[in-house]
C-alpha cells in the first residue's frame, strides 16, 4: 500500500486558525441591472393582464418587461377612505393597507396610533395626531437582496399644483448620512427628507416625508405632506384616478368612502412626468470565513501516490528521497466533524514540502 499523509485538525474558534469577516457589497436594484428608472420607462404592471391585486396595490414596471414588478405601491387609510368596502362589516382595503403596514412596522405600543410622520417637524402639513392617510413603496424582494442601500437612492416626483400649472418636481432621499436610526421592531428606520443621494436639503425637523426601513424594502410616506408639494389640481381630487392620466399628477386625495379610488396611482403617475425617476441600489452582506491551514515541518511530507513508492515493501521510488522526501501540495480539502468534505480548493502553483519546511495556506470561503 502507498504510504498516507496527516490530516490537520484546525482550531475553529474565531481568532484562531478561522477569521470571520463580512464585507457590504452594492449593486444597481432593477431587474435590467441599471440603478435608474426613468419616467419614460415607467409603467404600471396593473395594466399588463396583472390587475388581480389592484383593489390593495400597483406595480410599478420597465416598459420593457412590463409582467416585472420592480416595486409596489399602496394607498392606506385609517379611515377607510378611497377603497370600496363591498359586502356588509367587510373593512375598507385602504383601511386594511394602514392596519397591516401598522402592524408589521410599528412597536406593539404604537400599532393602534398610527403612524406619526408629518406632525413632529415645525413646517408639518399635519397640524397635530397621526398621519391617517399613506402612500407606501415596497420593493421587489429578489432585487433588494438583504437591504436597500441607505444615503444612496433617490425619489424625483413631478406633478401639477392645485390650480393644474404642472412641473412641480420633489426630490426625495433618507437622512443615514446626518442621523442615527431609530430601533423598530424591523431594524433600523430613517426618515424621508427633501434631498437627493443621501444629500439633504431639508432636514426631518423641519420636513419630514416618510420613514425609510432599509432592512424590509419599505417607504412610507405622509399622504399629507405629499399632497402640500405637489396637490395635483384641486377639482380631480376626488376622481377615480387614471394611470398615466395628465389631470391625476398630484398627491391630493378625498374623503370618500366605499369606492375605489385607485389613489395609489396617483404616486405612479408622479413618477411618469420626467425629470421624474427611481434611482435605487440594493445591498448584500457576503460572509467570508479564512481558514489558516498550518502545515508543520513533519506533516505533508509523504504521498498516497501509488508511484510515491516501490515494491511489497513501500520502499521509496526515488532513493534521493530516503531521509527528506520531498512532496507537492497542490490542493486542499476541508471536511467537518463528521468527516464529510464540505470544501476543496486548488492552489495556483504546487508547494514544494519536505521535513526542512513549513507552510501556511489560506482559505477562503465566500457566501
């Protein structure tokens, strides 16, 4: 029988022959691999034959693969306004969206008050109490991979004034860069300021948007502090809205009760008049564990190379090794407790190995 090298027994503990590190790394959010969406490219993916869902939310979609939702966007009200209730005690969808937004992104304390965007900043377009109405962007879970990139995405919306001059244009970004988060039960939550690519213009004290939770793919704008930039024309308010409709740019919405006022394309259509945009980035954490395989001076010296050795005796082939063989490392392979080979890996150029050396090699896993 050919002659075996050692196993090495590596001491996993971190900090010993294991190194854990975590490395961040970004890329653009849409489907199509570019980080912008432009107005002339946005549709609603409502109106490709996907419409079963549009009693709660619309898609937002490139015109080049409309059937991709690359966000969703919903309208939410407390009061059940905008959303047809349909058979008797069944609750308003618009309620329904502020109750399970609520729900999901507020503490257990803060659920049944709502969410509290507008009123805290001095210029508030709530003058006191909750934000009952809301627009809310979910994005695509598959593109944001573990998070959206905070202090680098950009919302710009164009819309028409109350009296229907249209133009108006609203940049909007998070505040990572000035402030610290705010602990949620979903992880860390910003707020939405006036701004773009993480630059702000105007600070959440003084106007506060939305909150941004990075960790879900979830913006929640004030509906309120929406419509006081960019109202839309006052006499369409309480029209069934239209997509793409040029009369229905604006955030202004009534108090209708028990029928579909389809309000959450009124976000989309803000979004299809340039200089209008979505410009996003996801982020992903890749886990890499180094491994420091150390090869002392008497292990790894021999083969299990049937050409290593000669004869029924294993005597050397080559009488030149007697005493100090000399052996090629040219892979290595990492097993756990149970034996089994979880990793193989190559080396570059075969490491020469004898009794008068010794080696480190170093593994590196990414996932």
């Amino acid at each position: 029988m050919a002659i075996a090298g050692g196993n090495i027994q590596l001491d996993s503990t971190e900090g010993m022959d294991k190194i854990t590190q975590t490395e961040k790394v970004t890329s653009p959010y849409f489907s199509n691999g570019s980080a912008t969406l432009a107005a002339a490219n946005i549709v609603s993916s409502s109106q490709t034959g996907q419409s079963t869902n549009e009693t709660y939310f619309f898609g937002i979609a490139h015109s080049s693969t409309p059937t991709v939702q690359e966000f969703d966007v919903a309208f939410g009200s407390a009061d059940g306004f905008g959303g047809a209730t349909g058979s008797a005690g069944r609750p308003s969808p618009t309620e329904a969206i502020y109750k399970q937004y609520a729900g999901l992104l507020l503490a257990p304390t803060e659920v049944t008050g709502g969410f509290f965007i507008s009123s805290p900043a001095t210029t508030s377009a709530v003058a006191s109490g909750k934000d009952s109405k809301i627009f809310v962007l979910n994005a695509r879970r598959s593109n944001m991979k573990d998070r959206i990139n905070k202090g680098t995405w950009t919302i710009n919306l164009s819309g028409s004034l109350s009296n229907g001059v249209t133009g108006k244009e609203l940049h909007l970004t998070d505040d990572s860069v000035n402030n610290s988060p705010t602990a949620t039960p979903v992880g860390d939550r910003y707020n939405i300021v006036s701004g773009s690519a993480g630059t702000v213009s105007k600070a959440a004290t003084e106007t506060n948007f939305g909150f941004f939770y990075p960790d879900m793919g979830i913006l929640v704008f004030s509906a309120a502090e929406l419509s006081a930039s960019i109202p839309g024309k006052t006499d369409d308010i309480n029209d069934v809205v239209v997509f793409d409709e040029a009369t229905h740019k604006g955030f202004g919405t009534g108090e209708t009760a028990d029928v579909n006022k389809k309000n959450a394309l009124r976000f989309i259509n803000c979004l299809k008049e340039a200089p209008a945009s979505l410009v996003f980035r996801d982020e992903e954490d890749q886990v890499s564990g180094q491994y420091f395989c150390r090869v002392k001076s008497g292990q790894m010296n021999f083969s299990n190379n049937p050409t290593f050795v000669s004869g029924s005796l294993n005597e050397l082939r080559q009488s030149t090794m007697k005493g100090n063989p000399t052996t090629f490392i040219s892979s290595v392979q990492l097993y756990n407790s149970a034996g089994e080979m979880v990793a193989v890996g190559n080396l570059s150029t075969p490491l020469k190995k004898n009794f008068s050396s010794e080696a480190t090699i170093k593994v590196k896993l990414t996932y």
